[in-house]
C-alpha cells in the first residue's frame, strides 16, 4: 500500500534526494568510498558545503553580509546560542507555543526577557496581533511557524529592532525578507534534510556587540571564520541539504514551494471547514499554518476520533495523530509532500464521514 508521509518532524523528504543519498552512502561522487568514510575536509566534501551554502544563499536571497551555517546541537541549541550572542541587556520575545516557551526560557539566562504578546490563554490557537515591541531591547525573537499548534507567521512584523526567528518548520515555503533579521535558525528535519543539522542565518556585522565571553563552540564567529569546518560538521545531513536545495531549484524555487504549499493548505483546509464531523483549531484563516494542518472532530463527534486514525491508517496515512497537547490530528505538509497525499487524505476523511452520517 502506498503510504502517505505525514509526519511531523522527522519528515518527508523529496524522494530523489532520498535515492541520491543513499547513493553517496554506498559510493561517493564515483571514489569507491562511502561519503560515511572520508574526511570532512576532502576537496570533494569541500565542494558539497560550498555548493549548500551558495544554494542556500541564491533561494532565501541572503544578502551581501551575511553567513549560512550548518552546524550541530538543533534548534534547541540555538535557544541559548542566539541570547549568548545578541543578547547584552534585554530582548523581547513573542510566545506563540512550546518552542517559543523553550527560547523565552533560554534567553532569560543571559538577561532580561520581555514577553510582548501570547497566546497560551487559548492553547495558542491564534496569533496574537497589536502587541509592541520595546525600542530599548537587543532584538525581537519570533517562531515563524508553529508545529505543535499549527499556527504561522509568514509575514515580517514590524519591528523596530532587530530580529531573530526560529524558521525550523516553515523554511523555504514562503519568501523571507532576510535583510529585516540578524539571525534566522531551524533544525533541517522539517523541511530540508534528515535531522542533525541545523541551518543558521546571521548577519555578520552584528556579531561580537556582546559584553560576555563566549565558549568556543558557542559563538557564531568561530563558525562564521571556519566555515562551519571548525569542527567535524554532520556531513551526511549537509550532503542531503545540498540535495533537496538543489531540488527546491530545479523545482522554480521558492515561488513554487510557496505555490505548492498553498495548494496543499488550501484543499485541507477547505475539507476540514467544510465538513459535517472535523473541524480546523485555528479559526482565523490568516493565521493557519500551511505546514502543520491541525484539526479536531466537532464534540458531538469526539468519541470518533480513535476510529478516524485506525481507518486512516488502514489507507495508508502516517503521522496524522494530534500532538498531545492539542489532540484530534495534525497532517504535516512540508515542501516534499505531493498534493495526491493530500488528496488522498480528503478522500479519506470523506469516505470516512459517509460510513457516520
Ligand atoms: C522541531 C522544532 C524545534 C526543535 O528542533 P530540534 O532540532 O529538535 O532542536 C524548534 N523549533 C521549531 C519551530 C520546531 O518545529
């Protein structure tokens, strides 16, 4: 039975990029070697970092003065390196759900956080809208797109500092106005690679403002200067990134990422508000994320939703179980997803309300 890869993260990645890196596993660039067994620093590697980091750059349109990094540690780990590095006295944070939450709890180890809007009253089933962001702050930190909750900034806000956002669920499916950020960061295994890399995106005049000293490792401008070859890199996740960037190209970019991504959204979304039994969580159209579509069955349904995901699983849908904290379902469309996943989960869902009303 085909399956259809909903998952949340790790994710769906196009099939190609799949085929190629298992590929390079078994015989790298035609060496007899596996990619698994030779130095980060051979000319071949070289190569691979190189053209990642120039795909990267021509697709998000990164401007002159910038760095791309692919370093380890997740975007967990950026929680804490991006305060360490931007952070000297205050910096407010916009809480839209668990990984923001996360971030807040980081920053406030290296100093002062102001929370300027959140949406934890409701679950975070919207996007706060209307809040200020202090002129007195180092930066101003947002999640573009929330994963757990299914909610999405695909818009800049307007700040009038400078800004720092965590893109690990909705890179590359949208266009992004690099210039406006000093620091953009994910973890790949949502939209670009397997896990074990993680993308960062700073500007490099804004580093070293900073009073603190700054472990090694830690510090953007170790890897700015290296490369990101100061130390071992997670090689294999990189050569896929390089991959599925060179995809993302021959695909149209992220015009057509963003189409795509609309496509799918739209017919799920339009399903789901359409439908005698589900019904999406969050209400406002203008907030719902194009990556993680999350719904619930209406409460005169409710006790239906074991024998939703039984009968979808039985037609060959994966990973559409809700988050725990939010319940009822969650289809995550990352760039890779085919629309006839999609369709095949509309069909699903209609089969599925036929046989209960
Ligand atoms: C998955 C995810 C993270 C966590 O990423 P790790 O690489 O596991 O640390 C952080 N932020 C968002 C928005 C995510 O979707």
């Amino acid at each position: 039975m085909k399956k259809h890869n909903f998952n949340a993260g790790p994710s769906i990645l196009p099939r190609e990029v799949i085929e190629q890196t298992a590929q390079a596993i078994l015989d790298f660039n035609g060496s007899g070697l596996s990619i698994l067994e030779i130095s980060h620093r051979h000319k071949d590697f070289q190569a691979v970092i190189d053209e990642a980091e120039a795909l990267f750059k021509e697709i998000l349109g990164v401007p002159e003065g910038y760095s791309v990094l692919f370093l380890g540690g997740g975007a967990s780990l950026e929680f804490c390196m991006a305060p360490m590095n931007f952070l000297n006295k205050r910096a407010a944070y916009l809480n839209t759900g668990v990984w923001s939450k996360k971030a807040i709890k980081e920053a406030k180890q290296f100093g002062e956080v102001i929370e300027v809007a959140s949406s934890a009253d409701t679950t975070f089933n919207y996007i706060p809208k209307g809040f200020t962001i202090p002129k007195d702050v180092d930066y101003f930190h947002y999640t573009s797109n929330n994963t757990i909750y299914g909610t999405e900034i695909r818009e800049t806000p307007d700040s009038p500092v400078p800004i720092i956002c965590d893109m690990s669920s909705d890179i590359f499916s949208h266009p992004v106005e690099v210039e406006k950020y000093i620091c953009i960061y994910g973890g790949a295994q949502k939209n670009l690679a397997p896990a074990g890399v993680t993308f960062v995106v700073v500007r490099n005049d804004a580093l070293g403002k900073v009073e603190r000293t700054i472990p090694t490792m830690l510090d953007y401008r170790t890897h700015v200067e290296g490369g990101s070859m100061f130390n071992t890199p997670p090689v294999l996740p990189i050569y896929s990134a390089m991959l599925t960037l060179r995809w993302i190209k021959k695909c149209g970019g992220i015009a057509e990422m963003e189409r795509r991504a609309k496509e799918r959204a739209d017919l799920l979304y339009k399903a789901i508000d359409e439908s005698p039994i589900f019904r999406p969580t969050i209400a406002d159209p203008r907030d719902r994320s194009r990556m993680n579509i999350c719904f619930v069955m209406k409460d005169e349904y409710k006790e239906l939703e074991p024998d939703f995901l039984k009968f979808a699983t039985e037609r060959g849908m994966v990973g559409v179980k809700g988050h725990r904290s939010v319940g009822g379902f969650r289809a995550s469309c990352y760039n890779a997803l085919p629309l006839e996943s999609v369709q095949a989960l509309v069909d699903c869902m209609k089969e599925f309300e036929k046989t209960k009303i």
